[in-house]
C-alpha cells in the first residue's frame, strides 16, 4: 500500500476536481480557514508525529505498522526531520542550499542540492526518497482551496475531548479517501489528530497519525547542518531507501 508518507494526509490532493454536487459545511471550513492562516503564520515550529499506518499482506490481511517523526522547522528555509519506523531510524537536514540524508541503520547517507524554501524542498524529500513530509500540506498557503476543490462532502461532527483537550473533528471524503481531522478548539485550532481511510483499497486500510506541536522557538542554525560521521558512505539518493 502506498501511504501517506508519515502521515499524513491528504496524498489525494491531486486528484481531478469533483464533478458531482458537493457538500460542503461552511463550520467546517471556517474551522480549517482558521487552523490554517495559524499554520501559515509561524515563523517556526517543532512537530512531533505518531503514525499507525495498514499494509496488505497475502495470508494476513491488513498488518499494522508504527512510524514516529520529529519534525523541526525554522522559515523559510531550514528543516530537520527524524523519521523511526519500519526503515530504521533516517534523518533529513536542509540549511536553505542543501538536501542531506542519513541512515542511521547502515551508516549511509546522500546530498542533492535544494530549492530555496521549505515547501519547494518538499517535494525533492518525496521524489528522490519516497518520503512526504509529515503535514506539510497544512503549511501550504492553498490548502484550503484545494481541499474543497478535491472533496465532495464536508463536515463538522462536533466537539470532542481528546487526550483532555476539547476539539473540532471534521470529516470529509474524496474520490478513493475519506478522512478526518481533529482540530484544537483554543486560539491555535491546531490539528492535533488526522486519519484517512483507503475506501478504493482492497480491505480499506487506514492511515491514523497523532501530532504534537511547539510553535515559534527559536532554533540554532547549526541543527539543519549534517556533516558525515566518520565511515559513512554516500550513496545515489534514488538508492537511498533500499
């Protein structure tokens, strides 16, 4: 199954347009508007990622796997993140010029050069490592307007507590997803909890991730520089996760 990256949703915002009559909540999106001119607004933050994800095994069925992710982010141009899963442990570094990978499973590690912002960098991270950034999508000045062009149904369910924190969660379907999203009901409207479920998928397997957020700290410049331990070996990054 291919998922969502560590997460995350919405890997079907590139889907066509609906053409059928949409439905859409106006809460709901009000919400999500709000949530997300809080995102775009930081200067930085730290996101911490917990992720369940299913993958089909003949015999078994769907098997549950757990990847967590620590995400460090200082705008516009300096990234660290630190993925532990099924793959290892991997680490990403990116100081505004380069893209680093390092393994810490094998010891190797590979460097292209970067785009100049975050979200341009986003997708060298995903087309030379397979790896979509852990909700890099809420960070996107367009998200909401891709949202509603990519959903036929949208809306509030209500308000929940969740982990002791009273929250919005909103639910939405597109063509082969439907999906849900916990968002904070404070003065950030974080999104605190995600989940997608495959419904074109052979048994529907789901994708469910927890964040933690810390916004605006200010982080030194020397975490998003990565120099090679000694005995590393670099490697081509399109081999970089075998």
């Amino acid at each position: 199954m291919k998922r969502s990256g560590i997460f995350l949703l919405l890997l079907a915002l590139n889907l066509a347009a609906f053409s059928q009559t949409k439905s859409l909540d106006s809460t709901a999106l009000l919400i999500l508007e709000r949530m997300s001119s809080v995102i775009t607004e930081l200067n930085s933050c730290r996101l911490k990622a917990h992720s369940s994800y299913d993958e089909y095994v003949s015999g078994l069925g769907l098997i549950k796997h757990n990847e967590d992710a620590d995400l460090l982010m200082k705008g516009p141009n300096k990234l660290y993140l630190s993925i532990n899963g099924l793959r290892g442990q991997r680490t990403f570094f990116y100081n505004g010029k380069t893209l680093s990978y390092y393994s810490f499973s094998n010891n190797r590690y590979a460097q292209i050069p970067a785009p100049k912002t975050i979200l341009g960098m986003a997708d060298s991270i995903y087309s030379k490592f397979g790896v979509d950034l852990t909700a890099i999508d809420f960070f996107f000045p367009d998200f909401i307007d891709v949202l509603k062009q990519n959903s036929s149904f949208l809306t509030m369910l209500g308000q929940v507590n969740l982990n002791g924190r009273p929250c919005f969660q909103i639910a939405g379907a597109m063509d082969s997803i439907s999906y849900q999203i916990w968002v904070t009901n404070d003065p950030f409207f974080l999104p605190v909890k995600a989940a997608l479920v495959y419904t074109a998928k052979e048994m529907n397997p789901q994708f469910m991730v927890d964040y933690e957020w810390d916004l605006n700290q200010i982080y030194p410049d020397a975490i998003f520089e990565f120099t090679a331990p000694p005995g590393a070996l670099r490697i081509n990054p399109v081999a970089s996760e075998q």
